[in-house]
C-alpha cells in the first residue's frame, strides 16, 4: 500500500520506518527544510516511562490560579491565547478529576513501557547511536508532601511494569555524587533505573537517512500540505505547496499542527499546542557534571547530558501557536537547574549556548490520539504532549500494526480519537 506520513518529526518518521519494515511504499512529507525540524528538535531528551502522569493533575485549576501573572512561574497562560484555549481548556480541566487522572496515567505507563521496548529492539537491529545514555533517571523533591504524592504515582505506574527505587537524600548523593550540592535541600528522590536519555533530533534524521536507504522510503522536505482532496469520502490526494501527492493512505503526525490539517475534513481534534523551552550547553570540560539526568517535578525542569552537552527543559506557556523565543523564559529554566547543580555555572560558556522552544501536541485527558479516523484512509499519530519522544516507538508500532490489518500489541481503544464522543 502506498502510504503517506505528514510530519517529519521522532513521530512521523518512527510511523515511516515501521511502516516500511511492514512493506508498504512510505513517502514522508514536512513542511520544514530538514526532518526534526520543530517540536523534535531541542527537547528534553528524556525517555521516561516514569513521567507517564498526565499535567492535568487533581488541584491542576488551583497551579493555574497562583501562577497567574508570574512570568517565571512553571506553568503559564497567556491571555490573547485564552480565547482559543476555552474549549479543549474545560475538557482538560475535566479530566483532571482523579478517577481520569489515574485511568490516564495507567494508559500512559503502559504505553511508555511497551514504547521503550521497541525503542531497544530498533536500537538492537540498526546499531543507531544519538548520544544516548542507559543509566535511569532520577527524580528529586524538595517538599516532603509532593515527595509523597509522586511515590504513591509511582505505585500505580508500577502496576504497568515501570521499576522505581525510593531514595533518602544520602542514598540520592550515593547513587551520583553530582547531586551533592543539593543534598542540603532534598527532601528524597525517586530512581527509575529503565529511563534513558538520548538526543530526539540526532535519533530523528538518522532513522530516517536508514529508512531512505534500507527500505526506500521517500522524503520530502519543504512541503507543506494546504489542502485535500477528496472522492466518495476517501483522501486521494494531498494539496501541497508543491503540487499533488497521491496515496492510498494517510497518517498525520504533524504534532500541533494536527487539528489544522483535519480541519478542512469536518475532524476535531482535541489537541492544543503547549509551548515549552530549552537550553543547550557545550559543557566538554564539566567534570562534575552528572551521570544520572533529572526530573525536577516541582520546579518542572529536567536535565540530561547529552554527548558533551548539557540539554535543560522545561516550563508550560498556553500561547496558542505563538513560536516567539522569550529569553526570560529560557533563563527561568536555567536558573531552576542551577538551583540543583550550582556547580553548572562555572561552565557557561554564551557563545555556545543555544535556547530553543517548542510546541508539544498536548491532548485534552492525557494519552495520545492515535489510529483510525471516521475518514476511512486516515490515520492519526498525535497527541504525545511531553512524551512525544519517550512514546514514539511505541505509538508508531501500533499504529503500523493497525493499518497494516495485524493485532496491535496494546489495547488501542484509549488512545482512540472515538473516546471523546
């Protein structure tokens, strides 16, 4: 079956490789002039099946509530986007109930679980490398109670086979040294010894240069879909800025970009972009750099090496499509990693850093959106939020499986666009 993906993203070009290895003619199309040009560009490199909780968590209305007006706050609405927020915002807030928050959080374990394993079968096959790092993750608090709740999350992500080890602050230093500045501050940490780090952008262009190589996959860059057209209820053709391309089917995996692109077919979509940032070091002669990246949950930062450089992340801006880079922002992040690492500051160099932001698809309840659409030849790959690059594997091997006609491996019914009827 001759296949087009739309979106050139860890996610577009994952569907476009497991695609091909089921023997479909797979051609990618992106509007941008490389692949991993946006969302997956600058994130943070985590794989983490241990942040699997959905952002609309219980008292996620109360965060909202004491950030507003703090430009330096972790989480932050801008009011020209309030208008387009409203609807997909009172559904978000809706499925922050703790019955949803929970049903989510299982789906999105299970989900990442099975989405690390595909990652190391792919790694194991094609040899990649992408400054990729097997060494866990750790999560530190500083406050007792959030330091509570997140083991108690931890419990129920358990259940979905994510390995977790609670740590006191001495155990915390003793695991990685690096993290002895903070010691003082620490409340505990949380080890999950089967996250990975590893560069999203490095890992995106070189799969795909193997999947143009081995399986012949075609891949067009500066080429924007505009429209479609369509025959009894079926997509025949996509509407580009450089002519027609024609398929048998179609899987749409441009992140944010989604819900304008069904648009035109009477499909809503309930996802919104989130903006999020980061910040990049060369830090070659950091020698008390960490081994074990970082999830600081209450500061909403992470943290990863990545090679000699030092990848930071962080922060949530409901900004509508708004790209705009706010260096305010990007020293927020910054400043919330030296807090834990203040030894980092020694090893600024400005010429070398590097600030980026990003939109993340986020769905309304939490899981992705993926599979079948009431468009017969349409497939959707979206919805990833933060996990985009910890779920890619996994959501782009089911959704194979299941344009392909084979069993998914997973139960796809929570991640199916017909759960918000």
């Amino acid at each position: 079956m001759k296949v087009t993906v739309v979106g050139g993203g860890v996610i577009g070009i994952t569907t476009a490789w497991y695609l091909a290895e089921a023997g479909h003619a797979v051609t990618v199309v992106d509007r941008a002039p490389a692949m991993a040009d946006e969302t997956s560009h600058a994130n943070g490199g985590l794989l983490h099946a241990s942040h699997a909780e959905p952002w609309n968590g219980p008292g996620v209305f109360w965060d909202l509530i004491r950030w507003i007006g703090r430009e330096n706050s972790p989480l932050l609405v801008r009011p020209r986007a309030v208008p387009g927020l409203i609807r997909w915002g009172l559904g978000f807030l809706r499925y922050s109930r703790r019955r949803h928050h929970e049903h989510s959080l299982a789906v999105n374990a299970r989900l990442a679980v099975h989405s690390l394993e595909r990652l190391r079968a792919l790694r194991a096959e094609t040899g990649l490398r992408y400054d990729d790092r097997q060494e866990g993750i750790l999560k530190v608090f500083n406050d007792r109670t959030a330091f509570e709740s997140a083991v108690q999350a931890s419990t129920l992500m358990a259940e979905a086979g994510v390995r977790y080890q609670v740590l006191d602050p001495d155990q915390t230093v003793a695991l990685d040294p690096a993290y002895g500045d903070a010691r003082a501050q620490l409340a505990g940490a949380i080890y999950y010894p089967e996250d990975e780090s590893g560069d999203a952008c490095l890992f995106t262009r070189r799969l795909a240069a193997l999947a143009a190589e081995r399986h012949g996959v075609s891949l067009l860059n500066d080429t924007a879909v505009e429209d479609w057209r369509l025959e009894a209820g079926r997509i025949v053709a996509a509407r580009t800025n450089r002519g027609e391309i024609e398929a048998d089917a179609w899987v749409l995996a441009a992140g944010s970009y989604t819900p304008l692109l069904t648009r035109p077919l009477g499909l809503r979509v309930p996802i919104y972009p989130v903006k999020g940032y980061s910040v990049t070091l060369h830090t070659p002669d950091w020698e008390g750099a960490p081994r074990i990246p970082m999830i600081d949950d209450e500061r909403k930062v992470v943290m990863a090496r990545l090679g000699d450089r030092i990848r930071m992340a962080g922060t949530a801006e409901f900004a509508g499509y708004d790209l705009s880079l706010r260096p305010a922002r990007c020293d927020n992040v910054l400043n919330n990693v030296l807090a834990t690492f203040p030894g980092l500051r020694d090893h600024i160099a400005p010429e070398t850093r590097e600030d980026w932001c990003g939109l993340r698809p986020m769905s309304m309840d939490g899981p992705p959106i993926i599979g079948a659409t009431p468009v017969p030849n349409l497939y959707l790959n979206s919805g990833t939020g933060h996990l985009g690059w910890t779920f890619a594997c996994g959501v782009s091997h089911l959704l194979a499986q299941q344009l392909s006609g084979e069993p998914p491996a997973l139960d796809m019914a929570p991640l199916a666009l017909s759960r918000f009827n």
